[in-house]
C-alpha cells in the first residue's frame, strides 16, 4: 500500500520525538485531530500542512506527496 499523507505525518511527529498531544499542542489541533490525520480519517487544511512542515523541517510537498520537488531544475 502506498504511504499516505497521514503516514508522512506520523514519521515526522515521531522524527521529532513528539507525542501525538505534544505534535497537536504544537500545530495547534487536538490530540484526536491529529490521530484522524494519522489513521487516514481525515487530512489536514493546507495552513496545518504548512504548520507541520516548518515545525518539523520538511517540505509541503513532501508531506503532500511523498516526495520533494525541484521547480525548473535541470535534472
């Protein structure tokens, strides 16, 4: 099975050495917000993906969709 966004999230929260009610604390969410997210029973609004992104160092497109992307690069 393909990794989810929810799955990007919960390596990034762990990553970070967070719980799930730190990580929400930090994203402004509730702890079962972000469980939703993690399970795949709902995904975050565009400003929370951008949240979790800074807090945890990755890209948006990372978090979105698995993978960084390069805008006019010459690979």
């Amino acid at each position: 099975m393909p990794e989810t966004i929810g799955d990007r999230i919960r390596k990034v929260r762990i990553n970070a050495g967070m719980s799930q009610r730190q990580f929400a604390r930090s994203v402004y969410v509730t702890r079962n917000t972000v469980y939703r997210w993690e399970k795949g029973k709902s995904v975050p609004y565009a400003h929370d993906v951008q949240h979790i992104a800074e807090l945890c160092g990755v890209s948006c497109d990372y978090l979105i969709l698995g993978k960084c992307i390069n805008i006019g690069a010459n690979t």
